[in-house]
C-alpha cells in the first residue's frame, strides 16, 4: 500500500508518518509513505497512492483546491483531512473525501 501525507508542517508529517508506520507495524502491514509539503509537490508525483492525508491549510494551492485537481484528473485515491478548521467540512464534501 501506498499512502502520501501532504502537510506544510513538518511536525504535522512526522506525527502523522508515526501514527501510520505504527500501524503498520501492528497489523503488520506493508506501508510505504511519501511526504509531501506542499499542494504542488504531491501534484508533481508521478506515484499512484492507495490514501491521501491532506492539511487543508497550506502554502500556495490549499488543501480543498489540490484534492480539486486530482479528482479532475481522474486521480481516485482515497482523501483524508487533516485540518484545525471544521468550518471546512462541508466544502470537502465537493472532492468525495472519505474522512475529515
């Protein structure tokens, strides 16, 4: 499985990449992480990701409009949210997020 976390900070990446590496590790899984600081730099990706983990609130292109972008480029990984901002909600809900 491959997963990406896209976050602008690099501690939200780190405890986000350690929740996942220890869950693969519990149920001894095979999970490859790509880390990502910006919207743009996941587009650049020429990887396929099985999960996404997406901060809304980013540098350049925010969250909302990267998941816009690869839903309008046939990418269907499943999304994740990460944010502090649940006013955002209702706006993932146009790019078929999985979770918030």
């Amino acid at each position: 499985m491959r997963v990406a976390v896209c976050d602008d900070e690099d501690c939200s990446r780190c405890v986000t990449k350690e929740a996942i590496d220890s869950y693969s590790n519990l149920h001894r899984l095979e999970i490859a992480v790509c880390e990502f600081a910006s919207g743009e730099d996941l587009l650049q990706s020429s990887l396929k990701y099985n999960v996404i983990f997406l901060d809304y609130k980013m540098g350049g292109i925010n969250g909302l409009e990267t998941a816009k972008f690869m839903r309008q480029n046939n990418v269907d990984s499943t999304i994740i949210f990460l944010t502090s901002y649940p006013d955002f909600v209702y706006e993932s809900f146009d790019v078929s997020t999985f979770r918030f």
